[in-house]
C-alpha cells in the first residue's frame, strides 16, 4: 500500500513529478511549474533579454525559446505584440533596449501584411538613435533583407527629424553593428528636400569639404562643422571651450583628449543622464571627480532629481549596476582602477530607490516567495555584471515592500520547524525574511546570504 501512496499523492507531491491533475509542465531545472503564456513570455523578453545562460539553461536554447515565442505572438495578435514593444521601450521598463528592438525586427520580418506595417510605423519609437536604427538593420537583415516597405520606413526616420537632429545623429552615432549612415542613406534614399540635409548627407556619403566651411558654420549643420574644427584641435582648453559653445556630445571628442579633467569637465556641462551615469568611473579615474570638487556636487544634485530620472529612462537596474561597478574601484572587463567618491556612492544609492518613484501601488496582498538556493548566485541579470539573480531578487522584493502598504517576504528555506523533507533530500519550509521598507539593500541582502 505505501508503494502506491508514495507513486500517487494528492497532499505531497517531489518536485521530480508534477501535481496530479494539474497542467504542469517540465521546466529546465529537471521539475515542474505551470508554463507562462506566450504573451506573459513575451513581456519576460522584453525585460530581461537572453545575454548570457542561466544556472540551467544554455543562452542559445534560451534566445531560440524566446524567438520562437516572439513568432507565436506576431502571428496571433500583431497589434498586440507590437504595441506591447513600444510599451516597454518607451516608458524604460527595461535595462537594455536591444530585446524590444529584436522583437520588433522578428515581428516586422514574420508577421502578415498589417502586422509588417504596424512594426514598420513603430519604428521611430523604439528605435530612437542612430545606434538603435543600426541594430534593428543588422537584425532584419539576418531575418528577412530589405524590401521596398523597409527602405519607405527607414528614409521616414531620417525625414521626419530636422536638419540639427539629423546632424546630431550622424555626429553622435556616427557606426555600430558593422552599420554606418552612409550605409543606411545608400540603401533608403531619404529625401534632401532642402540645402541644408543636402549639406547633412554629402558630409556623411563623402566626407568633409573645406570648400563648404562657411555653409555648415552658418546653418544648422553647424555641429558637424564644430565635429571637425574638434578632430583637429590640440590644446584641451580650446576644445573644452568648444564643447561648452556647440554643445559637442563625447562621442565628437578626440581619443588624445580623453584623459583630460578640463574636457571632461566641458562635457559634463551638458551631459545626458544615461551618459553621466555610465562615466562616473572615468570621471574619477581622470581626477575630475574628486571629494569636494564642483563636479561632484553636479553629480550629486543631477542623480538626485527624479524629473530628470524619469525623463532619461534610467531603470534602476542600470543605476544598481552602475552602484556595484563604481563602488568596487575596477572594471569587470577591464585593468581600469579608481578611488571612488562616497557621497557618489551614497547618490548612486539613494537614486535607486528614487527611479521607483513612479510605481503605483496596486493596493492588493502580496507575499513575496523568493528563491535563496546556491544557484541564484550564478549568472547574471540582463547581462549585467556582478548583478546576480538573488541581489536583483532582493532588490525588487525591498522596492515592492516600500510601494506596496500590503507586503510580506519570505524566503524558501528549512526554518525553525522544516514542514519536511523535498525532492532533492533538502529540509523544506519557509522563513519569514523581516524586511521593512526602511532597509537597505547590504541589509537585505545579508539577510538572504544568512539563510541556507
């Protein structure tokens, strides 16, 4: 009788098996789960991405499984799918913007005639740069080629931008992916209605003109007249105060004036967040950021506004990252070292928690399970470095518990009284975590790191 009790239960079930008549199905751990539906899947994608494997799982398997879905759901509901891309891109819903620019290039490539369409018109909104229009070529090439609708599409995104964006694009984003403008201008022909663009792309198409000199300092093509006055700069004071004058991004710098404090100080005038953020170590590393300098004190106000936090769609998985990175003193890829700033340190923090400013709380009951196993310290999270599937489960469960008024979190682990013994010959059970929304994430995370 115990050999058929213990086959076939209705009260205990190993993980090795699935509930009896549940719909469960396998998953890449060896156990069971309910499955997600394509688009609750497709909304995963579009969050975290597939940039390197999970403790399970190869990368390759998980970038097919996820296609694969991508395909299901431009051919079940194309609107649906494409307006769920533009969602998540534009309102920064997720770290990198490179899964919603592949979807869009799968969906535009498998999807019928409205649904191509539909993809095609969402172009300028998910892919805002020039670098983002490069991926999504480099994408749709491997996927489907170029077609008379794409080229239509492409040339409308350089169309609808004035002369002076036009030119920032061709400065700032000037090639990636093995794509440049002039590679794009070839193949979509978008329309030089006016001197101006005509000015714009013969520059990117052939190069730069003396004999032009006065036509592109005198019109709004005047940034890419500034580009090469920097190109032939020697003095750094000099091509500090250029960028302070033609507001010239970093991408416009020569590699010679990189190591300077006074450019780099020019730059941060006028620095976007995004790229204020991602330069913090270099800035330090230069000797520009210092304790007590006027430098800092930008840094520190320009991470403290949330307005400007929420306009540059700066998840604050970027921002936890950018933490961890600068904090540690060095690169995760390169021999680069710094001495980090604290107060730094402290903004990095304290914006973290800002860039959830906007949450809504649901007003519901929520208890937070999370998964505290030896494989949760393996990988990474949105190819992120150093940022582990249980410091960003921590994170996120400490946000949900400061917006949300109804929320508890617990850890599945054996406690004080084990409810038994699981598939894998484990102590089974669950610990109350404790947390508050007054915490840190270090609390937090000691706090998971504790249990076993």
């Amino acid at each position: 009788m115990s050999t058929y009790s213990n086959t076939y239960s209705t009260r205990r079930t190993p993980q090795s098996r699935s509930i009896p008549g549940s719909s469960q199905v396998p998953n890449s751990a060896g156990g069971f789960t309910w499955s997600l539906d394509d688009f609750a899947r497709l909304d995963r994608f579009l969050v975290l991405g597939v940039d390197g494997p999970t403790y399970y799982a190869s990368q390759e398997h998980l970038s097919r499984e996820n296609a694969e879905c991508v395909v299901r759901c431009a051919r079940a509901d194309g609107r649906r799918t494409v307006a769920r891309i533009v969602e998540i891109s534009e309102n920064g819903r997720a770290p990198k913007n490179s899964p919603a620019i592949f979807s869009l290039a799968l969906t535009a490539a498998v999807g019928g005639l409205k649904t191509r369409r539909l993809a095609l018109e969402a172009l300028p909104l998910v892919c805002r740069t020039g670098t983002h229009l490069f991926e999504f070529c480099e994408y749709h090439r491997g996927l489907r080629g170029w077609s008379r609708t794409l080229r239509h599409h492409v040339a409308r995104w350089y169309d609808e931008k004035t002369p002076r964006e036009v030119a920032f694009q061709a400065v700032k984003y000037q090639q990636r992916n093995g794509w440049a403008h002039r590679d794009l201008l070839r193949l979509a022909h978008p329309k030089a209605e006016d001197e101006v663009r005509k000015l714009i792309y013969r520059w990117i198409a052939r190069g730069w003109s003396e004999a032009d000199d006065a036509a592109y300092r005198e019109s709004d093509a005047r940034l890419i007249w500034a580009f090469e006055r920097a190109k032939r700069s020697e003095k750094p004071a000099d091509l500090a105060r250029m960028i302070l004058d033609e507001k010239l991004p970093r991408e416009a710098v020569p590699t010679r004036h990189l190591t300077s404090p006074v450019v780099w100080e020019a730059l941060l005038a006028d620095m976007p967040m995004t790229a204020m953020i991602r330069n913090l170590a270099t800035m330090t590393r230069v000797g520009l950021l210092v304790p007590g300098s006027a430098a800092e004190r930008r840094v520190i106000d320009e991470l403290g506004d949330g307005q400007r936090l929420r306009a540059a769609r700066v998840h604050p998985i970027v921002l936890l990252s950018a933490l961890r990175v600068y904090q540690q003193g060095h690169g995760a890829r390169s021999t680069a070292t710094w001495e980090p700033c604290q107060k730094v340190v402290d903004a990095l923090d304290a914006a973290f928690y800002l860039a959830f400013q906007n949450v809504e709380p649901t007003g519901k009951a929520h208890l937070l399970a999370l998964d505290v196993s030896g494989s949760m310290g393996i990988g990474s999270i949105a190819g992120v470095p150093g940022l582990t599937p249980r410091v960003a489960s921590a994170a996120l469960a400490l946000v949900t518990m400061a917006v949300e008024p109804n929320c508890e979190a617990v850890a599945f682990a054996s406690g004080d009284s084990p409810a038994g013994v699981n598939g894998g010959g484990h102590l089974a059970g669950i610990t109350p975590l404790g947390l508050s929304p007054g915490q840190h994430l270090d609390d937090v995370l000691r706090a998971v790191d504790a249990l076993p």
